[in-house]
C-alpha cells in the first residue's frame, strides 16, 4: 500500500530553497541551545544496512537531545535481513520482506531512517534508488535517508558550515573536486554536493579528471536546472588549475567511473593515472583563501594532505558537528509537516 500524502525527506530535490534555508535557520538556533523536549514521546528507527560513525552518532544523539529515542537495527547483522523487491521468491538469505518491516516499524515509530548504499553493481537498478523507494511504499510514518545515491543530510551540513564561514554563498565559486581514492566510492555525496550548491546559486564547478568521471545524467540535469532557477552556474572542468583559481569552497570527494560501475579492476586501469587529484595546499593557494570541506571519512594524504586537514581554512570537523543540529531542525521540520 502507497501512503502518497506523507512528505518524506529523501531528496533535497522535493523541498525548496526556502524550506531548506529555514531549516538552517532552526539549526543554528538549535546548535545554541541543544537540549530541548520538543520530539518527547516520539521516536525513530534507524536502518543501517553500511557502516557510520557520524551519522548513527548524530541521529542518536540528536533524538536524545530532543527528548526523543532512536532505535539502531542493522539488518542481517542484529536484526533479520529484509528483501527489497516487490513480488521477490525469497529463497536468499533475507528472512523478511521489507512491506513487513515497513509496516512493523511504522507501528512502533514515528519516522524510520535509512542508510544503504548502491550495491556497485548494476547502475541501472541503482540510479532509481529502488531501496529507499520500497521502504518509503510501504511505510506509513515518514521516511529520512541516512546515505543512499544522495546523501540530503550532508548536504544540509554543508550548507550550515558554509553560511556560518562565509556568509551568504549566492554567486561564490563552489569548486567540487573528485580526488584520488584507492577504490571507487560511492557517487552519493558528489551528487548531492552539486545539487545542493547550484539549488544554493552558487557558481559550481565539477572538476573530475576525464568525462567518464561525471555524474549521473539526472544529477547533471538537475544541478543545471537548479543554476538557472537560483541565479547560479554550473560546469565541469578537467583542468586543475583553472578550476581552483578564484574558488570560495573546494569540497572533495572521491567516486566511481560510472561507465565502469561493477568493474572495479577495469576502472582501475583509469584511475591508477590520477594520484595527482589529491588536494594540498599548492592547489589551496590557488584560490580566494577557500574553505576546504570533505564529508569525512577522508584517508589522509590520500584525498587530502595532513597540511591541508589541519589548516584553519579546514572546515571538515565543523560540517560533522553541523550534522547533528541540522538533522535535529530536519526531524522537527519532517514532525510539522507530517
Ligand atoms: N559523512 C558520513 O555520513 O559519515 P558516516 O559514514 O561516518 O556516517
């Protein structure tokens, strides 16, 4: 059964700017006065089927501070594994269906949260983020997305940290850098990077080391329409140095050839040439005194230098933190319009 009127919070794509500045609004408010009971007798289920420190940490923590509880399962590890696919033969190794543990949760708690990360191989399948969809069919609570082909909370972060270091971001160059990794990662939070940045009118550059490095074409396509609707820009570049020259914000992250997706040894055979993509402070001195940011975690001196983790213009420590206060002002938003 599809519950159509409940609003979830998947995508940053299905809320406005507006809401979503509103919403770092109340995080700001709340990162001053951090306990309240405002979510007192309600409670969250948080489904992580990939590992987290930040996010766990912050939801469990967050929901504490409000007064509220959340409830960590992992399925397959301390709770049963769940099927995702409609009309499936399970003879696999889950043991329940997710219309049941949907539906069961949904009795229990007043929001469920879910992280699952693509299963790397079939982006087909994984660019519709089936996983999430299933739960959100067959939930009857509102539905939070904890990392799946986005990653929103991050995004929400990410902008507090922004606002609260540089002010407003309308127009400033927004440098967003595939950097080194020994493996494809998921494209997740590059996704919502550049969707986030452009729904924000920043001047976006998506700087990656050849075409088989950009993103999926509906984060492409959205990213474009949210420049045009919001007065920003956004481009791609595979030129280091023009790309940091004059940048506001350098955010890195590392991610997969989608071209290549579930192929890890032939993406190798790309990647292996790009070591040099790693962001120290030659590139940093490029720019107009950027805040450097990664949504951690970061392999040092792989992604990025220890010089340039531990510089003041560092504000990696600071997104993390800003994770709590803006999931805090998300649930209470999801809790009002629900
Ligand atoms: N950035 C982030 O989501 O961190 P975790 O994977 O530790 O939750």
């Amino acid at each position: 059964m599809e519950h159509a009127k409940i609003k979830h919070f998947i995508n940053t794509q299905d809320w406005s700017q507006q809401e979503l500045k509103d919403m770092l609004v109340l995080a700001g408010e709340l990162k001053k006065k951090p306990w309240q009971n405002s979510l007192q007798g309600k409670s969250i289920a948080l489904l992580f089927l990939n590992p987290s420190m930040r996010t766990r940490t912050s939801f469990e923590l967050g929901m504490q501070q409000l007064g509220g509880v959340a409830i960590v399962l992992q399925p397959g590890k301390d709770a049963w594994g769940i099927e995702f696919n409609p009309g499936a033969v399970m003879d696999g190794d889950a043991e329940e269906h997710i219309a049941e543990v949907a539906g069961v949760l949904s009795r229990y708690c007043d929001m469920i949260g879910l992280r699952c990360f693509p299963e790397f191989k079939d982006w087909d399948t994984d660019r519709n983020d089936p996983v999430i969809k299933a739960l959100a069919q067959y939930s009857s609570v509102p539905v939070v997305n904890m990392e799946t082909i986005v990653h929103p909370c991050q995004e929400l972060a990410l902008m507090q940290t922004l606002y609260e270091r540089i002010g407003e971001v309308q127009n400033k160059k927004f440098v967003l850098t595939w950097t080194w990794h020994p493996r494809p990662l998921n494209t997740a939070v590059a996704n919502s990077a550049a969707l986030i940045a452009t729904k924000f009118g920043m001047d976006v550059t998506l700087l990656c080391p050849e075409p088989a490095y950009i993103l999926d074409s509906q984060f492409m396509d959205e990213a474009e329409k949210n420049a045009l609707e919001h007065g920003g820009s956004f481009q791609v570049s595979h030129n280091i140095e023009s790309a940091y020259v004059g940048a506001d914000v350098v955010y890195a992250k590392s991610w997969g050839a989608l071209p290549y997706y579930g192929k890890p040894e032939d993406e190798w055979e790309l990647r292996k040439n790009y070591r040099h993509f790693i962001v120290n402070e030659e590139k940093m001195a490029l720019t107009n005194n950027a805040i450097f940011s990664h949504c951690l975690p970061l392999r040092r001196n792989i992604k990025a230098t220890d010089a340039v983790m531990d510089a003041p213009y560092c504000a990696a420590i600071d997104e993390a933190e800003n994770r709590l206060h803006a999931q805090k002002a998300m649930l209470l938003t999801l809790f009002k319009q629900n």
